[in-house]
C-alpha cells in the first residue's frame, strides 16, 4: 500500500511536469519585434545616384573638409513652398533656430522630433528638407526640427543642452506616448542617446525612436566594417574616426553621449533601426539588433541589402519611397481637424 501511494505521487508529479512544459511550448513566442529584408536588386534610380556619389569621391571630400575647415555647416534654407503647405515655426534654443512644422489643417495628434545627420559636422541639408515635407504629407504629424551644435566648435555635451531642453519643452506640452524621436545617421545615434540620458533622469520615453541608418558606434572598431569599408559610397571610417573624437570633446568615444551602443538599453521605447547592406555601420547595426535579442528587447529590424548609408534620405528612390511607407506605418495617421 506504501509503494502504491509513493508510486502515484511519482506519477502525479510527473504529470504536472509534463503539464507544465506542454504549456510553456505552447506559449506564444516573445515578441522580437519585426524583422524585414528587402532582396530586390537595386533601382535603376538608386544605381545612377550611387555612381554620382563615387564621381563625387564623396568619401574623400569629406576627410578634405574636416583637415581643412573647410565646409559650410549653416543649414540648408526652408523650400518657399513649404511656407504655403505647411505652418512654420522656429524659436532660439541656447542660441540655435528649431524649427516646428505642422500640417495647415489636419493633424495626426503625432509629433516627432527629427535629429539630423551629417556627421555631427554638417548641417541641415535640402534633402533633410525633403525629407521632413514627405514625413508630414505621410502622417500629419508635427515635426520639431532643431539645428543643433555642430563639431568641431561644439562638443557632444553641448549637443545635448539644447536637444535635452527641447524635448522637455515638448513633453511639457504633449504626452509622451504622442512623440516619436527620429534621426539618421549620426542623428539616429544622437536620438538613441538622447532616449538613454532620458531614462537615466528619469524623464519620460517617447512612442518609439526610429534611426535610419544610425551611427551607433564612434570607435568604429567592430571587426565587421572592414569587409563593409569598399562597398560604402558615402562614408569612410577615417572620417567617422576623427569626427567622433572631436565630437567627443572630453567624453570618451566609448561614453553613450557618442556612442550609444556602449550605453543602458534597457527601458527605453520601441526601436526600429533602418540599415542597408552596403554602409559600413551595418555591423553595428547588427551587433545593436543581436545585443536587444540577448537582453529580450523587442527591434524591428528592416534590412535594405542592396542600399548604402543614408538612402532613405533621397525620396525620389524606390527604396527610399518603400522606407517612407514602413516608417509611416509605424508612427501611424489618425488624423483629425485642428
């Protein structure tokens, strides 16, 4: 009778064991976030801009500018039109113009703050323009544009005086789940560290943050860039390695002020990261995705095989059309009259 008993209480723990793994498979897998890969070959359009870019030696003009000083970092002059199609602000922070444009009539309720890119070194570019127009015709968000302090003059951490002030400025006005923070390339970086000094304060995050093809990493020494340095177009590692350190001022290159990937990633909004398969900061951007997948954190993930940095920033390329599309899905359009 003894063994009986001790027999079925084996049986009966066996049974709740089996229990128990049947429905930890049966769970639904933790969310990983989207994972996108566009194969097609490159665009006719795409293919004509890359070969300009090459003519250009754009890589090397732009280790010529920062040897020489010889650049212009004032940015790039409103489009007329967009006075007549969009309203358009701007008011001084800490002495730097930030520009708000919204649209005329209908309002998604949405507002996203655009960090530029450029290095840290150039300024706001026609395309970001153009970039800024094709966002706001998307979504009827409001977009809060600022012109931030730009390297060699100015340091990331007087970067970040007025980009901190205008996103407290924002959410003094706006909830937090309203607001998206974006930015490409080194602006991608910046947005990424601006959501990490946020959470370290323990200011609030935004919806989500979205870099396109975002500059994570300053040291630039991830093994896998070398086997990526010939198939970029627009960007050399010389270059990022001496604008990270002058954008470093006295902060180390591996503070996540400048390198965000180096930085807390835990706690911070949803994040979608843009990259293209022939940018040299590819191999951040993976090293990024593999780090949130170790931790648990949720990416989306969308992956342009064919594409070099900072594609998306040209609208009048299929692929960067096909980014306009996701990025819009992604802030979301439910708009309403003012």
């Amino acid at each position: 009778m003894v063994k009986t008993k001790s027999m079925m209480k084996k049986l009966l723990s066996l049974f709740v064991v089996l229990l128990l793994v049947k429905s930890a498979i049966a769970q639904p897998a933790a969310d990983t976030g989207i994972t996108f890969t566009w194969s097609k070959p490159m665009s006719a359009e795409a293919k004509g801009l890359k070969a300009e870019l090459q003519k250009m030696d754009f890589k090397t003009s732009q280790i010529k500018d920062f040897e020489t000083k010889n650049f212009n970092q004032a940015a790039a002059p409103l489009p007329p039109k967009y006075t007549e199609e969009f309203n358009v602000d701007s008011a001084v922070v800490t002495g730097r113009n930030v520009y708000t444009v919204s649209p005329k009539n209908k309002t998604s309720g949405k507002y996203i703050l655009y960090l530029h890119g450029g290095g840290y070194m150039y300024g706001i570019g026609s395309y970001h323009w153009d970039l800024i127009g094709e966002l706001l015709r998307r979504t009827n968000a409001t977009v809060i544009f600022p012109d931030y302090p730009l390297t060699p003059a100015h340091t990331a951490e007087e970067g970040f005086v007025q980009i901190d002030q205008v996103y407290k400025n924002l959410l003094s006005k706006v909830p937090p789940d309203s607001v998206v923070i974006m930015g490409d390339s080194a602006g991608g970086g910046f947005a990424l560290a601006l959501a990490e000094q946020m959470k370290k304060e323990g200011v609030p995050q935004p919806s989500q943050l979205i870099l396109l093809s975002p500059w994570l990493d300053a040291t630039m020494t991830n093994p896998g860039i070398k086997s990526l340095e010939k198939k970029d177009v627009m960007v050399a590692v010389t270059f990022l390695k001496m604008i990270g350190k002058a954008w470093a001022g006295k902060l180390s290159t591996t503070n996540y002020l400048v390198s965000p990937i180096y930085g807390n990633l835990n706690g911070l909004a949803k994040v979608s990261v843009f990259t293209g398969g022939q940018e040299i900061l590819l191999a951040d951007c993976r090293k990024f995705k593999s780090m949130m997948n170790r931790k648990g954190i949720p990416v989306n993930y969308f992956y342009y095989q064919e594409m070099f940095h900072d594609w998306a920033l040209a609208s009048f390329l299929p692929e960067s059309r096909m980014v306009l599309d996701q990025v819009s899905s992604l802030i979301g359009n439910n708009t309403k009259t003012r």
